[in-house]
C-alpha cells in the first residue's frame, strides 16, 4: 500500500451491512521488483494457486463453524417446535450427513498432489478437487442459510419494530447467516465457473464457445 502511485480502496457494502471486502484501485502504483509474488509474467498461475486455497484446503477449517451454525439451527428447530415438521426434520439430517461428506472430501482434497502447491496449485492437476469442494460447501451454506429462515418461521423476515430505510440496525446470527450465504456460490468463483473449470480441465469436454473479438 505504501509505495509510489496511488492506490485507492472503496469499501463495497453487502446486504448484511458491513463491508469485509473492497474494491481497489491502482493508478500509476509500482511494486518493487523483490516483492513479485510467483515470478514476473506469472500472476495468472499465483492467482489461480491462491483461489485453488481459498476453495479448496482452506475450507478444512470451516467444517468447524459450519457444525457451529448447524447446531445453531437444530437448537433454534427445537426452541420454535420446528423440529416437529418431518420436512424440516429431514432437511437438518440432510445437512448433517453432507457436512460428514463434505469434511471427507476436504480431507482428499488435503491428500490430492496439486492441491497444497506441490505443482503450484493448478486446479488441472488436483482432480479438480478444489472446485468440487467449493460447488459442495456454497450450496450446502446457502441452504443451512434457508433452512435457519424456515425454523424460525415468518418472523425472521422481519426487522425490528424501529427499523429505518436510512439507518443500519442489527441483524440476528441467523439471519446475518441467511444474507451472507447468499455470496457462497459467487465469492472464490461463481458455481457456474468451478463447473466450467470440471468440464473443461478435468473431464476434457469442449471448451465453451468465445464471441467475437
Ligand atoms: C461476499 C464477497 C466477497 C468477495 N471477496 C473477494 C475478495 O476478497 N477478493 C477478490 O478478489 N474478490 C472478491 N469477491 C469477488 C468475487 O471473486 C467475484 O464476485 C466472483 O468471482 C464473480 O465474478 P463477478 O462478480 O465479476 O461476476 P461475473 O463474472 O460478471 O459473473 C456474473 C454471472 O455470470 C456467470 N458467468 C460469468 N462467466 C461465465 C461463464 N464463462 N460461463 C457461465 N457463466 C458465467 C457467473 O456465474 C455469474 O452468475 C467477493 C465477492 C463477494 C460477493
């Protein structure tokens, strides 16, 4: 941040009220030769290697929350008498035995070849597993997300009594939950490109068609 040129960093705000993440703009900015990450001419490769991480081997870690907020949301069933409703009850089992397969799969994903940097992190030389577990942890997010609006029933759509369009107020763990999920299946690569990288680097199949230029 601290160079020559400008560097300038716009908050962008989520629908949840707080802003994690930003946008960055670098105008005339020159990094010093020694701090190149990867090599010059090699930013495409670092980058993917990085979100390889974030998709893949780094989500080990989430499986703890994720059982966190799952139980969360069973207490919340119980609290409200949710849990009474066979649907319900089946979707949290649900949840429950695809975070027990999740957490599988994040283990060989650890166990893949590509997949900690041995080759420079290059999705193609993992299985793809990266892009796997991240197409299973978004949706399975998304969904603890909706299933905590549905056990706490129609109220968990509404805001406080004092709320005002002009002014942020405090959203609950589960609803907080339900709208950051919403960013599951497009943060670290949209659903639509991790199927496009299995497609195309994995199984081989045709690349999708380029428009004009
Ligand atoms: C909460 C959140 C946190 C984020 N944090 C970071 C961060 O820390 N660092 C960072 O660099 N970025 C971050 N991002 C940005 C994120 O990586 C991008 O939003 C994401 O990769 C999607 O790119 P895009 O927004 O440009 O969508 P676009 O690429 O414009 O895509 C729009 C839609 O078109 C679809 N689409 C696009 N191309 C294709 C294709 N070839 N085939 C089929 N469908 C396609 C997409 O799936 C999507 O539905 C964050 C985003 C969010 C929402």
């Amino acid at each position: 941040m601290d160079q020559p040129g400008r560097i300038e960093v716009r908050p962008i705000r989520q629908m949840t009220g707080t802003s994690e993440f930003n946008e960055v703009f670098f105008d005339g900015a020159r990094a010093r030769a020694a701090h190149v990450v990867g090599g010059v001419g090699n930013g495409w490769r670092v980058a993917m290697g990085l979100l390889g991480f974030e998709r893949g081997v780094s989500t080990l870690v989430q499986q703890i929350g994720f059982a966190e907020e799952l139980a969360g949301v069973v207490r919340q069933a119980v609290a409200s008498g949710a849990v009474g409703d066979p649907v319900v009850r089946d979707r949290l089992v649900r949840q429950w035995a695809e975070l027990r397969v999740m957490r599988w799969n994040a283990l060989r994903t650890l166990g893949s070849p590509g997949a900690v940097g041995a080759s420079g992190g290059a999705q193609g030389d993992s299985g793809g597993a990266p892009s796997v577990a991240k197409l299973l942890w978004g949706r399975w997010h998304q969904r603890l997300g909706e299933l905590g609006m549905a056990v706490r029933g129609a109220v968990a759509a509404v805001g406080p009594a004092d709320w005002r369009a002009d002014a942020p107020y405090e959203l609950d763990a589960l609803q907080r939950l339900f709208l950051f999920t919403r960013a599951d299946t497009i943060y670290g690569g949209s659903d639509e490109i991790q199927r496009n990288i299995i497609a195309e680097r994995v199984l081989g199949l045709p690349r999708e068609a380029r428009g004009p230029r």
